[in-house]
C-alpha cells in the first residue's frame, strides 16, 4: 500500500497541503516565479507548474481540497452488518469448512452487498476495522506423533533429495569439464 495507515491522507495533511497551495496562488498573484516558490514552500517545480495552471483557469477555488481521494465502499454501519455475517460462519454462508479466507469474505460482501473488493481491499478493510490474521495458538488434538516422526523419517527425505552431490561438482556452470 502506498501509506502505512491503511490508505489516503489524514485530515490534518489534507489541510497543510491545502494551505501550501493558497499560499502558492498568493504568490502567483504577486507574479513570483515558479522555481522560487516551489524553493520556498519546498515542494517540486512539477507540482508548482500544475498548481499554477488550475489557478489560472478557475483561481484559488481550483486549489482547494476536494476531500479523500476515495471513500470506503462498505461504511461503518454496513460494516457492522459485515461482522455479524462472519459471525454465523463459513458453513451457513455456503462453504463446505470453518474457515474464512480473504476470498470468501470477498464473495460473502458481494453477495450480500453488491459491491466489488479486490481480495487486497478486503485485507485493508478489515485491517482498518481492528481485524488481523488468526493462526492456531496450538497443535491439533487429533495430530498422531509416531505417524509424523516416521513420515519425516520416510517419506520427507526421498521428496526433498540428497543435500551433496555424489562426485564433486564444477566451478562452471557452463563447462562441467573444467575443474
């Protein structure tokens, strides 16, 4: 993601970014130059050039801040609703286990919802919403030792193959020959 906190900017850089641009149209109106001015309020001239032609266009209105780029799709209170339908569980949604993947949620908010996440939408979404990846905190009950310990001791060799080779190897890739 492009900011740690999840996504977009926070009210407070809005407004600083806001005002760094209304104190450059006060300085295009005084005619200064776009190279100082970027200088001065240490911004790129880039960003300097493009502020200028909106001002131009529609004036100072044109560099005010139009809001967060995009806002959730889900609000909190749809979200709520979310929660609950997590709560029933996978099972009486449709899946065939307990668990719920990034996908499921996904398919769980666009039946429910009608609206589109991609699955990294929905990891951002619950993130946001306090939400994290759950891993078993213990080992299952079920899990038969002896037949673990000889299946590593089996199977696990002949599936990951020797570490060394048999005969020394070459110092080149490409002419095995030359050692």
């Amino acid at each position: 993601m492009r900011y740690p906190d999840g996504g977009g900017l926070t009210d407070e850089r809005r407004a600083f970014r806001e005002k760094l641009r209304m104190e450059a149209a006060v300085r295009f109106a005084q005619g200064d130059e776009n190279v100082v001015i970027a200088h001065d309020l240490r911004v790129s001239v880039r960003s300097v050039q493009r502020w200028r032609r909106a001002w131009s266009q529609d004036g100072p209105r044109a560099l005010a801040s139009r809001g967060p780029a995009s806002l959730p799709l889900l609000s909190d209170e749809l979200f709520a609703v979310l929660e609950q339908e997590l709560a029933k569980g996978p099972v009486a949604h449709g899946w065939p286990d307990q668990t719920w993947h990034l996908s499921r949620i996904k398919t769980l908010i666009g039946r429910r919802f009608h609206k589109s996440y991609t699955v990294q939408g929905v990891a951002a979404l619950l993130k946001r919403h306090g939400w994290s990846c759950q891993i078993p905190a213990r080992r299952a009950v079920e899990r038969d030792e002896e037949a673990v310990a000889g299946w590593v001791k089996e199977t696990w060799p002949s599936v990951e193959g020797p570490w060394r080779r048999s005969m020394p190897g070459s110092s080149s890739r490409t002419r095995p020959a030359s050692r």
